[in-house]
C-alpha cells in the first residue's frame, strides 16, 4: 500500500457557513472520496481512498492506494485511524455509495470502525430537491464542475477506470517479480499530469491517483453551488418591498454569492386563473415577484354546529345572532357553507402561515392570506421566504 500526501494550495479558504451552522472549525473538515473495482462491496474492491484537509491555510491531499487486493484490510484501517481527527465529513453522494461501501468493507474485515461520531455533508443530497431550478443539465459531478468552470485534466470515468486498476495490478506484480525494486514513477498529484515513466504500471498508476486526486480536490471548489441550496431554503433579508398595480415585489440580498445569475417562473391558480411569480437574481442580490389576486375569497369556520347559513347574504352566523333572523331566511350550516367572503388582495401561502386563512373552496388546499401594508412591512421576510421554499 502506498500512501501520498501532497499540499494542493496555499491561502486556501472556502465559506464554512455553506456547509454547518454547527461549531466546526475548518481544521475538522474533510473532503473525502474513494475508488472500487465494482458497486458490491461483496465482490469487489476499493482500491484508493483519498481526501482533502486544511493544515492551516494549506489544504492538502492524502491518498491511499492499494497496490495488492491483499492490502485492503491495512487501507481501510489507515484511513479510519486518519478519520478520528475530523468532525464533518464533506462527499459527493457518499450517503448513497461511499458510506455504505465502506461499512460493508468494515463488516467483512469485523473492523470497529463506523461514521457514526461524524456530522456527514452530501453535497449532492442538498442539490437534489432543487434539481429542475439549477441551470444545469444534471447532477453529475462533472457537470457541476463545468457549470463553476472548473477544469480537469482527468479525462476518464470512475468505470472506465477498473479495467486500469486490473492492469496496473498485472504489470505491477510482473514487474516487482523481473525488476530489481518497484516500479519508477513520480506521483504529480497537484500538475495533474503523469510524468515521463520508466514502466507501464507506473503510467496507469498516475491516470488512477489523477482522477480521485480531481474529484477529491474539486470538491471545496464546487461548494459555491450550494449558494442556490441557501437561497431556495429562504436564506435572504429583505432590503425593500413595493406594491405595484398587480404585484408585490421584495428585493433581498443574499448571504453567500451566486456563482451565476438565475430567472426562475412559477405561477398560482385562483378558480382556472393563473397568477405568475418571477425569481430573479444576479450576484447576491435579487427580487421576488409575486402577482397578487384581487377579489373575494372565503374563511371557514371549523364548528359548522354552531352557525346558521343566510343564503341571501351568501355567509355564516354564529346562532347566537342568527337566532334573531327568521327561519325561512336562515337554515343549519353545513362544513361548505359555513364561512364568511372576504374582499382584497390576497397572497398564496403554502400553510396557515398568516391567520384568517382563505380559500376559493373548504375542500380546496391552495390557501391565501390577505395583503396590507402593515403585514408586508412587519413580516416581509418571513412571506418572502416561504414563497421561496414552497413556489420556486
């Protein structure tokens, strides 16, 4: 097993505040990814592990390879051993692979290591649920990095590079059996590029610890895409608001920079009608658009028993004052007629965020609340990021 460590850039910093609000200091971070033969950890192998960390402002590089597939057990306790330093463990769905590998690894060697005393960042997990808002094609790591204009030397597939691993094995045994020592080669993990060799197994060395030293290094690179993750959560504070002739409009700034504008549309629908709602954003600023319904709407009350309908008037009473209308103008509300008409202007809300809550109809989900300036200016924020976590 070999074992590289190689400093990647100096006065290197990243914004903490995209990854915890947790107290973690960046020294307890780590970046971390690693390569197999295969999906199954049943029947095949990982063959490097690598990860990234701050030494004070340095962020380093240590990699793990496995030059015999009788050495996994040795690298799998290297790397847990290095683990117990750090806190919070930054991947690129590792919940879904890299995690899972390992603790299966651990199971087969009866290794008493787990992750369960780390806090676990899956920076592809954040993106997700926001997938169709990115303007991106898909989620693919690489695809990320090229949306953040981060370029790679490594032009090969974590597929495509088992049968090098297969290779690499066969040529390194041959050669540590017709050669007086191990293979020549320098590692240039930072250049990225596989340095003249004297022998093959050296080459296909370099062309594995260059893709999982990319992906390992790339990672503190792409965090600036969770900026949109803090926005679409409502991470923002409002700088101003204005009510036009058909919409209200907040203006906000946002904590941690977009690495690219965005316009996002969305709508509502009151009774077949759609109202538009626009996002846009440049840098760490932008405005929420929001077409405002005016008409009237309807409250329900929820004890229909104690109320009477007034068909006339087209609205409920309780019977404590309907008892005094004549009966022929008045009948027993039922769950749909019990409620009283609101007219105004009237937002969406994804939850009885602002009581009365309104709706076209009882069995409708869709509720509204009505607009004034009083509201907008005492909870601006808080309506400007609901909108954003439940309409864009």
């Amino acid at each position: 097993m070999q074992i590289i460590e190689t400093p990647i850039a100096t006065s290197f910093d990243f914004d903490i505040t995209l990854l915890t609000s947790n107290i973690v200091s960046k020294q307890e971070i780590l970046f971390f990814d690693i390569e197999t033969t295969g999906f199954s950890a049943a029947i095949s192998y990982v063959y490097l592990i690598g990860c990234a960390y701050l030494n004070q402002s340095t962020l380093i590089l240590r990699q793990w390879f496995m030059e015999d597939i009788r050495e996994e057990k040795e690298l799998l306790t290297n790397f847990f051993e290095f683990l117990k330093s750090y806190r919070l463990l930054v991947h690129y769905n590792g919940s879904g692979f890299d995690i899972p590998y390992l603790l299966q690894k651990c199971s087969t060697y009866q290794l008493p290591y787990n992750f369960d005393h780390f806090i676990s960042f899956d920076i592809y997990k954040k993106l997700i649920p926001y997938k169709k808002k990115l303007p991106m094609a898909n989620l693919k790591l690489k695809t990320v990095e090229d949306f953040l204009q981060i370029k790679r030397k490594d032009q090969y597939s974590g597929g495509e590079l088992i049968s090098v691993y297969t290779k690499f094995l066969a040529l390194y045994s041959y050669e540590k059996k017709h050669s007086s020592g191990a293979s020549h080669y320098q590692v240039s993990p930072v250049s990225g590029l596989p340095s003249i060799e004297k022998s093959d197994s050296g080459t296909l060395r370099q062309l594995l610890l260059l893709h999982n030293s990319e992906d390992i290094k790339n990672l503190p690179l792409i965090l600036p895409i969770l900026s949109y993750v803090k926005l679409f959560e409502g991470n923002i504070v409002i700088d101003k608001w204005e009510v036009t002739e058909k919409a209200v409009n907040f203006y906000f700034k946002i904590n941690n920079q977009l690495p690219s504008s965005l316009t996002l549309e969305s709508n509502y629908e009151v009774m077949d009608s759609n109202y538009p709602l626009t996002l846009t954003t440049r840098e760490n600023e932008g405005c929420i658009s929001i077409t405002f319904y005016h008409g009237s709407l309807k409250f329900f009350f929820d004890n229909y028993k104690d109320y009477y309908y007034l068909p006339l008037e087209d609205t409920a009473v309780h019977k404590s004052v309907g008892e005094y209308v004549e009966k022929e103008y008045r009948q027993n509300a039922k769950p749909d007629t019990c409620y009283i008409k609101k007219t105004g202007y009237f937002l969406p809300q994804s939850y009885a965020m602002f009581t009365p809550s309104f709706r076209v109809e009882r069995k409708q989900k869709q509720q509204f609340f009505e607009v004034t300036k009083e509201l907008l200016s005492q909870e601006s924020d808080k309506i400007a990021s609901d909108f954003l976590r439940s309409y864009f």
